[in-house]
C-alpha cells in the first residue's frame, strides 16, 4: 500500500470533504454528521436491516473526537468547554521528516476535528517530540509495516502499562489495516466483502482514498447496484480535486455505468476537463450506430470524431468512422476514411473495410487486389475477399480478367470450399461461353453446398446448353421442388436465364453492389472478335473435344459414377483410384487433394500415376503453374506426356492471347502441333491472332477452312470483320 495514501486514509480534510449522497446540491457538513455514502432510499425513508439490504457507509468521526458544542438553549447556562489536548505527535514528525505532503494532510485534518485548535509555530520544538519510542512507530507506520506498528505498540504498553498510544495513532492503525483488506477483498472479487468493510470502516472512504472509492463503486456495480456505484463517483467529483483522480473516476463510470447514468457526472466538470471522456462518448455511440444501421449518430458526434479524426495520425478513429458510412449508404466517403486508415497502418480491420467499401462502390477489381493483399491476416479479411470476388465474377457482361487473377481467386475460393465463391467461378464461365468450365465449378459449388441452389440452377442451365436432357431431367427432379425457376427451365414462357442476382449468392447487404449499366467498348480492328469465340475473356481452361480429362489411363479409367460416391480407403492405390473418379465428376479440388494423398503413401508407379491426375486436376481448376510442376515430376510414358504437354501448351497459348502477344501465342500453337493437331477452337484463335496481327489473307484462309467444315457462325464472325476492315481500308 502506498505510503501516502496510508497516512491521508483518516483525513477528513476540512470544509473541502462533503457528504456523499445524490448529486443534487448538499450543504456543507462537517467529518462525523453525514454518511460517506447515502443508502439509495428515498428521503425520509427509515432504513432497515433487511436481507440484502447493505447498511450505510457512513462517515466515521474521527477516534476520541469530541462532538461540536451544541448551540445553548435559552434556559441552559452556557458552560465554558476545557480546552481540548490535541495529539500533535504526527504533525511534528512529518514536519521534522520534511513530508509536505502528509504533514498538509495532517494539518487539515486536525483543524477539522478541532476547529479551535491552533497549530504550534515551532513544529521543531521539543514540545511534543520528546519520544523517539512513538516516533519509530509513526515511522513504522508511514513504512506501511502496520504489523511491526502494532507490535511496537504492545511492547511498550507492556513494558510501561500506565503508556497508551495515542488515539489518533490507533485509528490511523485501524483505517489503514482496514483498507487493505479492502483491497485484498476487491483483488479477490469478493464484492460483498468490499461493501462491508466500507460500511465499517468510512473513514477511508475520503478524496485521501479515491482507489477505494473506484473499488465501492465497482463492488456496487458488480452487485447490481449501479445507482449506489454512481453515487461513489458523484462524491469524487463533487469533494475531490486532483485532475488525474476526477478523470480517472469518469473513466471508471465510463467503463462501468450505464451512459443514462454516466451523462449527470458530465455537469460536474471543471472546464474542459472531461474532454477525452466526451470524445469516448461519441465514438461510442457512433459504434453502436455503425453495428445497427437503424441507429444514426448526431451530426454533433459525428464533427467532434471527424475533427479528432483528421488531427490525430492514428487510425482508429477513420476506420469507426469508415464502418458507420459504410453502413449507413455512403460506401465513397467509407473509402476515403478506410484509405485514410491504411495510410496510417491500420492494418487487416482498415484492408477488411476498404475492400467491402470499394465493392460496395461497384470497384470490384480494385478491392480484388487490395483483398488479395490481406488475405492471410485473418477471417474477417477472407469473408470480405470473398464476398467480393463473388460480386466481380458475377457481373454481366463479364469482365475481362487477367489469368493470374482468376488463378487466384481459384485458389481463394478452393481453400475455404466457399460455395457461392465456387459458383460464382460458374456463373463467370457460363457467361464468357465457357460451358465446360461451368459445368465443373457449378459441380464443384453442390459438392460444398448441397443446398446451394444458384450452383444447381447453373448446372441445369449448362446441361441444357449441351442437350443434355437425360442430365438435366435428373436435376430437375431433384430440385424441381426446391426451385421454381429450375423446375421452369424446359418452360418455353420461362424468363432468359440470368446469372444469380447478388441476394441469391448470400452477400451482406453492406457489399451489395448495384448491376453494372456498362456498355462494352466497340472494339478496334486489331481486338475485334466475338466474345463466344475469344479465350481471353475465359480466363480459365476449357476442356475440348480432343484434350478432355475424361481420357485417363485405360487402367486407371472408370465409368463415370452415378452418385458422388467415390469411395475411401487410405492406401495409395485407393487414393489413386478415388482421384481419377472424382476427377471424371468434374470435382478437380477434390480430385487433387486425392491425387496428393496417393503421391504421399503409393508405389514409384502409382506416385508417376498420381502426378499425372494432379496436373490434370490443376489444369482443369486453371492453376497451369502447378499443372507444369506437376507434370515435370512424374515418369510418364510418351502417350500421356504428349497428352499433357498439349494441355499445357494450350493454356500458354490462351495466357499470351490475353496479354495480346498474338506472335508469341502463334509460336506456341506451332509447338503444340508436335504432340496434338489443332481443335476446332485452337483453329478459329489462330485465324483471330492472324486477324490482331494484321495478316487478313491468312485469317480469311482460317476462317473459309473452318466454315466449309461445319458452318461455323464464330467463323462466318471472323470473315465479316475481314470484309469490314478491307472495305474501310479501301476508302
């Protein structure tokens, strides 16, 4: 216990002391005629010892202080009082110690319990300071050794029985030894305990001892009592003056009362002083606004927090205030204050906010990339990435996106097996003419999510773009119960198929983001090409009529199961098997992680079988780094190589029509010719990479080849575009 507040735990400082009660206005009174702290009853009320009922924390007078003299009646002769003997021991020794502090303390003190006395004008004198025996006490006790205090004491009381300590010594004694029980007590949650030894021992509960007053409020509050604890805070607040003490108690009641009883303690402030209380007030209620949109802040609130928010170079205050415009309609200003909060490192909660204002600003690739950056710092972060690579992907028309994004996002999206992100992928293949792919993602979405509805009406969708009824009746029956829009797909009145609006992918409302109204840029003649037939806005690898993963080894080959059952077991070969059959079902996340547990535990030859099922796994989520890894570390023989080194030079290819290197992708197509002729698809790039390249009479020769072979519409797109650009030269 400290020292100083040992010695002050009994002063009742004078006039400057008040009774605690309700902060309404109380008269002055002096140490002795009120309660410290007044029971919560109504006035005029008689207090009675009930169970539960605590008894009042009263003021206690001071030891052997006499009452005041009381006024003399009429016929009462008025008798002369005998001067009082004041005990001045301690005053002496902390003037002789040069304690200024105590010895003021002191000083107040006496003067309060005898308003008469007058204080020596030599505190050095040996008036009273004869007795080293007692001052090694008060030294003792100013030490906070109150056991080596009372020990003292008895000593000399035995050896000198006609000695007594003096009054004043002991009840200093007594408060202080009460007091730390007190706080042991508090330290130990023992609320109840705390209230009784203040309702025994008031003394201490002065401004000498505002911890002990936090630690009634506290036991009050914890008890159920937060008026009784509100009543500790307002007698600080009226009596006491250290600036430290008065904010500290406001941020006490902060911490611990209801705001409708923390804003009458505001009125009891001196000047500005509760300023940081105020401002904590206001972030406060912004925050409760911020978690409940139906709640607004006060403009008040919101220009104090702007204010300290632009002046301060944390961030803190930009990201509340960023959450609440986000949340109430204003996703632009929310940029800027999550931007701002950036700029301050603020860190995976400032990204999180950013990401979602920027979706909900409709600047889904922005927030893709800022997202991307965070996406390990927490599960905050990945939600919101998540919910925004759903929006992106989910635009129509689709927007075109670099390889290494949508890779990204795959790998995003297989990580947490997050449905609506899985279906989402769907829906971005399915609009960019990229069936196949589609149908494996929608797949991929069910095998999350059973339930995922969006995925199944995609796949519906897709199965009917391939004719294929048989598997499209088998959706329909399963789902036709669940979803009206699935059981109308074969309605010929049924409304053009859409891509599922962002309440059917489960997005927040606060990321919601608007259909896009752009309108796509007529295109110069050098990137002139219909969008069914460009793979650079598929981003994503397409299975195609000779590169399909259905052509797995014979061996490790199986019909393509009816159920998603595909087995179990933890050997290798098991492993192997269950790879190949999940890969048949178009579920390549799956698939993979098969692939990796039969490399992990299988033979030399089912580890060289395994990699190639992984790189055809990887291949078919898009991942054609990994594939090439894959790949190169597995011993095939020359038929599967070929095979995969086709694949790959086809993805490489698509990659470099992207970035526009048309040269380069030609190159490529050279190389693949070595392990696989050219597919209808690849043909029909090369004439557009002729056509980029300005080389219209080999484009015209691609093209004319392709529509005498099967009317290809994509082919007839091709020549028109010839014709137009020729016939634009020309004039």
């Amino acid at each position: 216990m400290h020292v100083r507040s040992v010695l002050i735990v009994a002063a009742a400082s004078g006039a400057a002391f008040y009774a605690l009660g309700r902060y309404s206005g109380q008269d002055t009174k002096w140490p002795g005629s009120q309660p410290v702290i007044r029971p919560a009853l109504a006035q005029g009320e008689t207090q009675q010892a009930m169970p539960g009922n605590e008894p009042a924390l009263e003021l206690a007078q001071a030891p052997n202080a006499p009452a005041r003299p009381a006024t003399p009646s009429a016929t009462q002769p008025q008798t002369q009082q005998p001067p009082q003997k004041v005990d001045e021991t301690a005053l002496r020794y902390f003037a002789a110690q040069g304690d200024v502090r105590r010895f003021e303390a002191e000083l107040a003190r006496l003067r309060a319990l005898y308003p008469e006395w007058k204080p020596p004008t030599d505190l050095t004198s040996q008036g009273q300071v004869g007795d080293p025996e007692l001052e090694r006490v008060w030294k003792l006790f100013a030490e906070g050794k109150y056991g080596e205090a009372r020990a003292a004491i008895a000593q000399r009381g035995s050896a000198d029985p006609s000695w007594r300590a003096p009054a004043d010594l002991v009840a200093q004694l007594d408060t202080a030894e009460a007091r730390q029980r007190l706080v042991n007590a508090s330290n130990a949650r023992q609320w109840e305990q705390v209230i009784r030894l203040g309702t025994e021992t008031p003394a201490m509960l002065t401004c000498a001892n505002v911890d002990v007053l936090w630690r009634v409020a506290e036991a009050f509050v914890q008890t159920g009592k937060p008026d009784r604890a509100r009543d500790a805070f307002a007698y600080v607040l009226t009596n006491c003056t250290n600036p430290a003490e008065r904010v500290g108690t406001m941020q006490k009641a902060l911490a611990t009362l209801p705001e409708n009883l923390v804003e009458p303690l505001l009125a009891q402030e001196r000047q500005t002083e509760f300023a940081s209380i105020r401002d904590e007030l206001a972030r406060r209620r912004i925050g409760k606004a911020a978690d409940a949109p139906t709640q607004t802040a006060t403009p008040e609130d919101l220009r104090r927090i702007e204010t300290l928010a632009n002046a301060a170079t944390t961030a803190d205050d930009p990201i509340l205030l960023g959450f609440y415009a986000l949340h109430h309609n204003d996703p632009t200003k929310a940029v800027t204050w999550f931007q701002t909060a950036l700029a301050r490192k603020g860190g995976a909660k400032a990204a999180e906010g950013a990401v979602l204002a920027l979706g909900a600003t409709r600047k889904y690739q922005e927030a893709e990339t800022l997202g991307a950056q965070w996406l390990e710092a927490g599960a905050a972060n990945r939600k919101a990435y998540l919910d925004v690579i759903t929006a992106l992907l989910t635009q129509e028309p689709p927007p075109r996106l670099d390889r290494a994004v949508i890779e990204r996002i795959a790998k995003a999206v297989g990580k947490d097996r997050y449905a609506p992100g899985a279906g989402a992928l769907g829906w971005y293949a399915y609009n960019s003419g990229q069936t196949a792919p589609a149908s494996t993602w929608f797949a991929t979405a069910l095998s999350w999510d059973s339930d995922y509805e969006p995925a199944a009406y995609g796949l519906a969708l897709v199965r009917q773009r391939l004719r294929d009824q048989a598997g499209l009746r088998a959706l329909m029956s399963e789902w036709g119960g669940r979803s009206q829009r699935i059981a109308d797909i074969l309605n010929p009145a049924r409304r053009p198929p859409q891509p599922p609006t962002q309440a059917r992918v489960d997005r927040p409302p606060t990321a919601e983001p608007r259909q896009s109204a752009r309108v796509e840029p007529t295109l110069e003649p050098l990137e002139r090409a219909p969008r069914s037939a460009i793979a650079a806005v598929r981003a994503h690898p397409v299975e195609r009529e000779d590169t399909t993963i259905a052509a797995t080894p014979s061996r490790s080959s199986t019909a393509r199961p009816s159920s998603g059952s595909c087995g179990a077991g933890s050997s290798g070969a098991a492993a192997l098997q269950r790879g190949w059959c999940l890969l048949n079902l178009k579920r390549p996340v799956a698939a993979a992680e098969a692939f990796e547990a039969a490399r992990r535990t299988g033979t030399a030859q089912i580890v060289s079988d395994a990699s190639a099922g992984l790189a055809y796994a990887k291949i078919q989520q898009g991942l054609t780094s990994e594939a090439s890894v894959a790949a190169g570390s597995a011993a095939l023989p020359p038929a599967r190589r070929n095979e995969l080194s086709a694949l790959l030079l086809s993805e490489r290819f698509f990659a470099q029509y992207d970035a526009k290197d048309y040269n380069g992708a030609l190159v490529t197509l050279a190389a693949r010719a070595r392990y696989a002729p050219e597919t209808t698809d690849l043909l029909l790039m090369r004439g557009w990479s002729y056509f980029n390249l300005g080389r219209y009479d080999d484009a015209s020769q691609v093209f004319q080849a392709l529509y005498k072979t099967n009317n290809s519409p994509d082919a007839l797109s091709g020549l028109t575009a010839i014709r137009d650009v020729t016939q634009r030269n020309r004039y």
